[in-house]
C-alpha cells in the first residue's frame, strides 16, 4: 500500500498551488480540520471528496492476536 502524505507534504503542495506560503496552508489545513470536528455532530459534506458524520458504535473485543500482541509486549 502506498504510503501517505504527511500534513508538512500535503501543506507544501497546496502552497504551490495555490501561490501562498506554506505556513498559509497550515493554517488553512487547521482551519478546516477544526470546521470539520466542530459540524461533524451533524454530517459535515467535503463536496467533490465524502461525507464526515460522527456514529456511536459499540467498543470492540479484542481477540486472540491482540491479547498475544499485549502479552508480549
């Protein structure tokens, strides 16, 4: 699989794009993250991208892989 950007590469590109500084950018990124987190309690759409929505889920039991992971850890 291949490996993800890094928020400093996907500021960078933006940046360039765009013709700003890469310290805009960061903002930018951090400004949206926080728009996101704070609508996702409804359902927060990135058009052109997906849907963000919060969903309360049952929490999982781990099974025989992860205890052996935690035993010898």
């Amino acid at each position: 699989m291949a490996k993800s950007m890094t928020k400093s590469q996907i500021a960078d590109y933006i940046a360039g794009k765009a013709g700003i500084t890469k310290k805009g950018a960061v903002q930018i990124l951090d400004d949206f993250a926080a728009l996101a987190y704070r609508e996702a309690k409804n359902v927060f759409t990135v058009p052109g991208i997906g849907k963000l929505k919060l969903a309360n889920r049952k929490a999982r039991i781990g099974g025989a892989a992860v205890l052996l992971v935690l035993i010898s850890g």
